[in-house]
C-alpha cells in the first residue's frame, strides 16, 4: 500500500472527488482532504492511500488541473522526513 501526498487542492475539492480522480488508476483504500480543526475549511492538501497503480496515479496527475490548479502529486513521506513543521515537500 502507498501513502500518496496530493497537494494544491482547490478548496472546494472534498474526499469523495479527491477519491474519484485517484479511481481511475487503480484501488483507493482512503482519500482524506485535510481541514483545519477549528474551521473545518480545506488546508489545499490530502492524502491517497492506493493498493495498486499508485506509481502510475502519481506519474499521470502530478501537474494535472483541477479547477484550474496544478495537482501536485508525490509519495507522502513520514513525519520522520520532513523538515521543521514539515516544510520540506
């Protein structure tokens, strides 16, 4: 299974489209846009967990738009890998 980091989301892409678009390319174990707790608006960012065609997923909609926004797509990495506040993508 791949954790898949899709960031630049439009803010008002929810986890049922976010879900959908990875579909195309396999299975979709879960799709999560993430919100701000307080306000519970879109942060722009999510996450695809695939358990197959994730590489190609990840190689077709990197740059892909979605209302006019650059999708960009990566393997998530792990909390270890990130920078400080995890800046670093």
């Amino acid at each position: 299974m791949k954790n898949i980091y899709v960031g630049n989301l439009p803010w008002s892409a929810n986890d049922e489209e976010l879900r959908e678009l990875f579909a195309a390319f396999g299975s979709v174990s879960s799709a999560r846009v993430i919100t701000d707790r307080e306000t519970g608006r879109s942060r722009g960012f999510g996450f695809v967990e695939m358990d197959d065609g994730a590489e190609e997923a990840i190689a077709e909609l990197n740059g892909h738009e979605l209302d006019s926004r650059p999708l960009r797509v990566s393997e998530a990495r792990g909390r270890d890998q990130q920078g400080p506040r995890g800046d670093d993508r």
